[in-house]
C-alpha cells in the first residue's frame, strides 16, 4: 500500500473505537518478531503534560546526541508527527512499508484466532517495528489512555517510568475518581525500575506511592526532592532555576510557556538524570541545550502576533485551570476571544468554567471530528457562565476571523484557540495555510 493506503488503512481501524487490554498488541507484536523487547525505553503516563514531557526528554537526548525514538498521540496536523527519531517525522515511505508489515500480522493473528486490533494498537506496533529497525536508542514512549491496559505497556522492562500528573479524565475508561484514576496509570510501574513523579493532588499521590513501594521503584518526586524557582517568563520562554538530588541548574532557559511546563520541565529533567546513570549522556550541557530548543506545538504556541494568537490543547478542567493561571500571568491587563469546540463525552462546563476569568467572549464551533459537541450547546454552557458566546456562520475559518477582528478593535487582548487537540490542529494548518505555509492539516 502506499502512503494514502496506509492512512486509510488505521483510520478503517477506528470503527472498533477504544478497546483497553494487552492481549490484541501482544498478539499482532508477536506476528511482528517483537519488535518491542529490543527496545530501551522511557515510558510516561498522566493526565496531563506527559506530552509536553516527552517532548523535553527526546529534546534532551537529541542534545546528547542521541538517536532518540519519540512516540506521542494524538497528532495535531500530520500523522507522521506521532513517531520521530532524532527530531525528523517517519517519512511516508516508512509508513506505508510499515503499515503494509502490520496489515500482514494482523491477518495472521486474527487468522489465529485473535481479535483486530484498534488503531492505536496497530499503530503503536508499527512504531515499535519502525523504532527497532531505525536504531533508536532510547524510546520516549508516551501512554495513550490510562496506563495499566495501554497498548504501549506491552514493553515490560523500560528503564524508567514517570507520571506527570492526574486528574479526572476518560472517567467513563479509567474510574470516576482520582484514586481509580491513579491506580490505572500506576499500572505502567515494573518492579525495581526507577519511577520519577510529577506535581498531583494528594489522593492520586498516595495511590502512586503505595504502587512505587510494593514495587520497589526508586522514586523521585516533584515538589519535594525537585524544587524549582522561575526567574523571568515572557512570550517567548521561561528562566528558572532547579534542583535535584543530583544537581543544581541556575538559569535554565525553556522555550515552553506557563507555570506548569516548569514542573514538567523538572520530570523531564529526573528523567534525563537516570538514564544518564544507565549510560546515556544527558549531562547538564545536555539538558540546558535540550531544554532551550524543546517545542510543543499547540500548547500554549503563540502563531501569530498581529494580533496575538495562542493556540491551546486544553480539553479537561486541569488542562484549562493551567492555561488560565499561564493566560493570567502574561496578559494581565486584557481577556482573549476565545474560539472553542470541544468533544461531546467532556465537561465542557467545567472546561469554560475555568477559563472564565480571562474569556472576553466566546465563538463556539465545531470541530472536524464526528464526536464534537454541537456549537449550540457550547453557547449554552458559555451563557450559564455569563460568558458572552457568539456562533460565527462559516465554520472556524470565519470564527477566527471574527475573533481577530475583535482583538485588533482592542475589545480584547488576544485570540485564543482551545478546548479540543482536533481543534487546534485544524486552526493550526488553516492559520499556517493563510500565511503562506504551503499545507493543510491531514483528516484524523
């Protein structure tokens, strides 16, 4: 199959939506050869800001000099942003060789006797072939939903584990409670192996730790044994200063904007200083360079400056609390437009609830994605909040344009894009079409 085959080939695989459990990608990795049990990896979960944590940890081994593996998801624009190595996207061809190899493996276990995977898990067994066959060395494998039944815990022996946070999300998959929640992604943890935890509510925390205990993970924890100071933040970037139990950094420079990718930043760090001891060199010119040059696009991503324009993936009332405290720190005196779609199955309420205070007015649409909220009913819930919300005929091209009207009138500071990762990436292509960047974002 070629390129556009193999697009059309895992998306066909979206039909059996989001099924947890270990048995279907240990069937179709074992069709594969196993491609995963070659691989040394850095495996992270959380709710939120494993992402963005990911992408400082691959930065930093890039800095190393390393031939880091990095596998996220969702994508925002392109498929091919979900797998890298050395910084550089699998090229097309790659995908659709890879994607031809997983079809193949998926007739003979299902011929076997097993079920067709999801689309996660086919693609997730691609990257594992992909990583293994490219040399990467090590993987930055980052959870898709929860932790414990997620295709990516297939790989049982990582070298470290980290997770970033947690907070109520996917409920209806992971339990309804921070407790349920945080034993799930705990599931990732494997005996003996080094565990570095990011900021989280206590709750969540306890249920990690007793996890990291039972199985004698050596634990590092943001807050107490990472303490971080912030010198100096702008557009543009972060200075702060950080300590662990290994090392003092002064003047750390990151290109990540808001308090939270500060804590991020600090996991990140952990990260890099224990595979440092498993023989990788992730030193601290490593992880200044690493951390100056990381980029997370659509997270707190300024695209443009006349006017300013920020786009967001914020999808659940954590994710939004961070971006209004980031908001509220460099636009003090003014509030955005924000344009917004979010999915049916969120709390869009608690999601505007907690950008409120920095919400001037709101242009609801909806996004392209079968599962996104109706644009009248994100009105409603913006309304309840005597947000004032206007539904802009043209879809989000002409939301957009309304929003960056208003912002140039001085009726508001900024245009904000947030409230769903398929929203930000469609405005990300568009806004990057508009201004000369010569493509548009692929159909998820």
């Amino acid at each position: 199959m070629n390129y556009e085959e193999a697009i059309g080939y895992f998306a066909g695989l979206n039909r059996f939506g989001i099924r947890l459990g270990l048995d279907r990608i240990r069937a179709l990795c074992s069709a594969l050869g196993n491609p995963e049990r070659g691989l040394r990896v850095a495996h992270l979960a959380g709710t939120n800001g494993k992402g963005s944590t990911a992408a400082m940890l691959a930065s930093i081994l890039e800095a190393a000099g390393c031939r880091a593996g990095l596998y996220i998801s969702p994508y925002l624009e392109r498929f091919s942003e979900r797998i890298r190595v050395g910084g550089q996207e699998i090229s097309p061809e790659a995908v659709a060789e890879g994607a031809t190899a997983v079809a193949e493996a998926v007739e003979f276990a299902v011929a076997g006797g097993g079920e067709l995977p999801t689309e996660f898990e086919a693609v997730t067994a691609m990257a594992f072939r992909f990583f293994a066959l490219s040399g990467s060395d090590p993987v930055v494998l980052e959870t898709g939903l929860g932790g414990r039944h997620d295709a990516t815990n297939v790989c049982e022996r990582p070298l470290v584990t980290a997770i970033t946070g947690i907070g109520l999300d996917h409920t209806d998959r992971l339990g309804d409670t921070l407790e349920k929640i945080a034993w799930e992604k705990a599931g990732i943890l494997k005996k003996g192996v080094p565990l570095v935890m990011g900021l989280m509510p206590e709750a969540a925390r306890a249920v990690v730790e007793r996890e990291a205990a039972a199985l004698r993970c050596p634990l590092t924890r943001a807050g107490t044994d990472l303490a971080w100071q912030r010198r100096a933040v702008s557009w543009d970037g972060q200075v702060f200063d950080l300590g662990t139990p290994r090392r003092e950094y002064r003047g750390l420079r990151l290109g990540l904007i808001g308090p939270h990718q500060v804590g991020n930043a600090a996991v990140a760090v952990a990260l890099a200083e224990v595979l440092e001891e498993a023989g990788y060199r992730t030193g601290e010119e490593a992880v200044r360079r690493g951390l100056s040059a990381a980029r997370w696009p659509g997270r707190l991503e300024v695209v443009g400056r006349e006017p300013l324009t920020i786009l967001d993936g914020a999808h659940n009332p954590d994710g939004a609390r961070a971006l209004a405290l980031a908001l509220e720190e460099l636009l003090p005196d003014g509030k955005v437009a924000l344009v917004t779609a979010v999915m049916a199955d969120k709390d869009a309420g608690s999601v505007l609830g907690e950008l409120a205070p920095v919400v001037g007015r709101v242009y609801p649409v909806r996004a392209d994605n079968p599962r996104s909220m109706a644009p009248e009913e994100l009105a409603a819930a913006a309304e309840r909040l005597d947000l004032p919300a206007r539904i802009v005929p043209g879809g989000l091209r002409a939301a957009l344009e309304a929003a960056r009207k208003a912002t140039m009138a001085g009726e508001v500071g900024a245009v904000l894009v947030a409230g769903s990762l398929y929203l930000v990436g469609e405005a990300r292509g568009l806004l990057r079409w508009e201004s000369g960047g010569g493509y548009r974002p692929e159909r998820k």
